[in-house]
C-alpha cells in the first residue's frame, strides 16, 4: 500500500517510533510537524539522493550527498557541473529513498521522501563538511571540487510502501 503524507512549515513537537501505521493522506493535505521529523530522520538514514531543479527553462535531475543541519538539508555537489549556479536563489526539489538498500531492523517497508524550497549556496564550518565524508576522487574526469547548497525545505512529502507479510 502507498501512503502519501505532506507536511507544510512548521516547529516539529515529536517523533514517531517508526513509520506512519495511518491510512493514505492526500499529498495535498497538511500533516503533523512529527511527519517533517520523521522525513528528516528518513532521509539522514541515507547518504545520497536526487535534486530536481530547472536548467534554462527545463527539468533536471542530479544525484548529490546530503546532510540535515538544524532542521536544513545540506548538499554537496561538483563544483564543475555548475548545477549549483542554477539552484542558487531557486525553488529545487531534493528526495531520497531506501529502494536499493535494506530497510534497517530487517523491516521490509520502503520509503521516499522529498523536500521542496529555496537553495543557497553556503559554506559549512569544517566540522559540517567533514561529516560528509571523503568526495569522490573524480566526477566526469575532473578532480572532485565540493560546492554545498541549503535547502530551506517549505513542503514535505514522504511516501510509503508496506507490505503484508501475509499470502
């Protein structure tokens, strides 16, 4: 079954033990601030997802790494891909999912979350950017130069998949 829950902005008051047990929400409705925590919680539990932003006027996908800082979605991108220039003062979107790993626990539900809202370009504190770990060695052929964004997420969608473990 697919459930789709949205969470506006707004100040998280909890979080939930697991993922959400309540029926199908409509992407549209607003949920609780504990959703946008739990999202968050998701998506620290993954190290790389895909940003969705516009390049001349058209729809593009990169893949980036990612860290939740104070309730904000640091990226870190190649620098000579120039996606960045294009993110900078725009509304992106950035999700992420566990479909090619396993779930932790040995729990067999999948997930996927995405946060929409503003980027800009940033520079983290050293102890920020060590916490992303060693770059690739090279992207396309050059030398990995980091560049970062924060993604100041205004909307929160997360979706899940269980599955009954009866036949």
């Amino acid at each position: 079954m697919l459930f789709s829950r949205s969470s506006g902005t707004g100040t998280a008051l909890g979080l939930s033990g697991g993922l959400p047990a309540t029926g199908p929400v409509s992407g549209a409705s607003a949920t609780s601030g504990s959703d946008k925590l739990l999202a968050m919680e998701l998506l620290g539990s993954v190290r790389y997802g895909r940003l969705a932003m516009s390049m001349r006027a058209l729809p593009f996908l990169a893949v980036a790494r990612h860290l939740v800082i104070e309730d904000r979605v640091v990226l870190r991108m190649h620098r000579g891909l120039g996606f960045h220039e294009s993110c900078d003062g725009s509304v992106i979107a950035y999700g992420a999912d566990n479909f090619n790993s396993p779930a932790p626990g040995g729990a067999k539900d999948l997930w996927s979350v995405q946060f929409t809202g503003p980027a800009e370009i940033v520079h983290p504190a050293s102890d920020q950017r060590e916490r992303f770990g060693t770059g690739p060695a090279d992207v396309n052929g050059e030398c990995f130069d980091p560049v970062y964004l924060r993604l100041d997420p205004h909307v929160t969608h997360m979706h899940t998949l269980a599955f009954d473990a009866s036949p």
